[in-house]
C-alpha cells in the first residue's frame, strides 16, 4: 500500500511539473524577451537582430530587446545563453562564425556545445562572400584570375580578417584550385575595400554587404559569389559552381537560438514570430538592399542545417590549419 501512495505522490509532482510547463508554455511571453546579440553593435547579425525585433515583438505581443555581448568570435554573448533559464525570455542571434566555425577554432576554449546547449528556432538569413578584384585589375573571371594565380606564386589577397567565413572560404578556393596565394589580413571588410581602393592588393573576398559597398563606388569588380546559387542583388554575378568550382559553396548566415530544454511550445512560438517577421514590408526590403536571402527554416530543418554546418566549416578549420590565439 505504501508503495501504491507513493508511486501516486511522485505521478502527481510529475502531472504538476508538465501541466506547469504547459500552462507557462501557453502564456509565453508575459514581459519582454531578450534576445542576445554575441557582436558589438553596427555589425551584420546586429543589423538583422534590430531590424527583425520589432516586427518579432509584435508577433509575441511582447518587446524583443536587444542586448550586444561581444568577445571571443561571437563565443561569450553566444555561452551567455547557453547558461539562460531555458524558458524562452534569453535567445541568442548565432551566426555561422559563433555557431558553426567557433566550435572548431575555438576548439580548445569553447564554453559550449551547439547541438547539445541550443534549441534551434529558425534560420533567418544567408548571404555569400564575394571574390573580388581591384578596380583596374585585367582578370575578371575565375578561371583566368586562377590561372594568373598559377603563374605568379605568393600573389597577396585581402580578407576581414583570420578565423572568418570568407577567410575560410578563400582557403577552399586556394585548396580547390591548387594555387599559392598570400594573405593580408585586415581589421574589417571596409578596410579591405580601403586597400582595394589604393592599390595595395589586387584580389579579395568579402561579406556580401562589405563587397556592395566597394562594387558601387566603382572600387572593386565581383568575380563570383560563394552560395550554391547567384544573389539577388548582383544578378549578374556567377557562382563558383558555375565557373567550375564545384566543391565552394560556403555561405554567412544568421539564426535564432534558444537555451537547450526550452519547452516545444515555446520554440515554436518564437519560430512563428520570427516566420511573421520575415514577412514585414521593412524587413523584405532590407533584405534585399543587403542582398540577404530569407530562409525562415523550421527548428527541425534548422537544427540539421546547423550539424552540416559545423562539419563543413571543421573542414575548412582543419584545411587552413587555423585556431584560435592561445
């Protein structure tokens, strides 16, 4: 008998448990959420973090507040909410450098493990590198610029710096096209355009928002986009799968996070405020100015994006023979 009321009490916390969840779940949310941006402020995730909140707040019916937490690649706002009460009131806006390539480059140090710390909720956005050249530079296609590569061992190249996306990627280029490039790199994608500009390299890669800046200010010619298929806003363009790079298709992109053991509901619940966010008239539009292409995946397909992703960027990592600073 006393086993019988036993087992009955420990049925009955738990039915308290689930039906708490449940009734938390169903009145989610009731005071704003914050959603962490693992970057300092005027940066790519930031811009898409402040221009999906509000229309996303909206869809909640409660504000979406924007808190910057930069350091370390994106790895300390990103570990700040993978440590959050999973109850949907701290998300994260990860992106490819702090969720897929930081768990390799930071593979010493890392405070996190992506698939096992995270609720994916939906990726936004995607958006390629862009392999560039100089203004006055005579190749402007890949199998002559490669070809130019061949022939002149130690050519310099420009990147945003050293760990990134488009650094990584240019490793694949190299590796992909058998040539020895050298590259500079430099604090920012404006300042690669600044060091197109004046001549001080004739080639570079560069996040496509950086890139458009040099295009239409007739700095810098685009030679090929790295996503699987041509961006809207440089229609022109061809991709790398189209000039015979078949294995480059290596792309930046952002997503919304939530802590592990967030309830289902929940997700689901930021998946379709984010869904309706999308879909505002303002974000359409920024969008295309920014030349970012909506996704709005589900947790589910977003999850397994997420898997391959941090496979394809382990491999690049491990090509560039890269890490993080000790």
């Amino acid at each position: 008998m006393r086993k019988i009321k036993v087992l009955t009490a420990a049925f009955g916390v738990i039915s308290m448990a689930m039906f708490g969840t449940a009734a938390e779940a169903q009145n989610y949310p009731d005071r704003p959420v914050t959603m962490i941006v693992p970057w300092a402020p005027g940066g790519a995730a930031d811009i898409i973090a402040r221009l999906v909140a509000e229309p996303m707040g909206k869809a909640l019916g409660q504000p979406v507040v924007i808190e910057n937490r930069p350091g370390a690649g994106g790895t300390v706002g990103s570990a700040v909410v993978a440590k959050a009460d999973p109850d949907g009131y701290t998300i994260l806006m990860g992106n490819v450098a702090s969720e897929a390539i930081a768990p390799a480059f930071y593979a010493d140090t890392i405070p996190y493990k992506v698939l096992e710390d995270f609720a994916p909720v939906t990726q936004l956005i995607q958006q390629p590198s862009v392999l560039l050249v100089s203004k006055d530079f005579e190749f402007d296609n890949v199998k002559d610029l490669m070809a130019f590569a061949k022939e002149n061992p130690g050519e310099l190249y420009a990147t945003p710096g050293v760990g990134n996306s488009p650094y990584l990627t240019f490793e694949l280029i190299k590796d992909n096209y058998d040539v020895d490039m050298e590259n500079v790199p430099y604090d920012s994608g404006a300042e690669v355009n600044n060091a197109l500009n004046a001549g001080d390299v004739q080639i570079a890669i560069n996040n496509l928002p950086e890139a458009i800046k040099a295009i239409q200010a007739g700095i810098a010619k685009p030679v090929a986009v790295t996503a699987a298929e041509r961006n809207p806003l440089l229609p022109d363009v061809p991709t790398f799968v189209e000039s015979g790079g078949d294995k480059i298709v290596a792309i930046s992109w952002q997503g919304i996070f939530a802590p592990a053991g967030t309830p289902d509901a929940i997700v689901q619940k930021l998946y379709e405020a984010t869904a309706a966010a999308l879909k505002d008239e303002n974000v359409v539009q920024r969008n295309k100015e920014l030349g970012s292409v909506p996704v709005g995946s589900t947790p589910e397909e977003f999850k397994a994006f997420v898997a391959s992703e941090i496979e394809n960027w382990a491999y690049m990592v491990k090509l560039a023979g890269a890490s993080a600073p000790k």
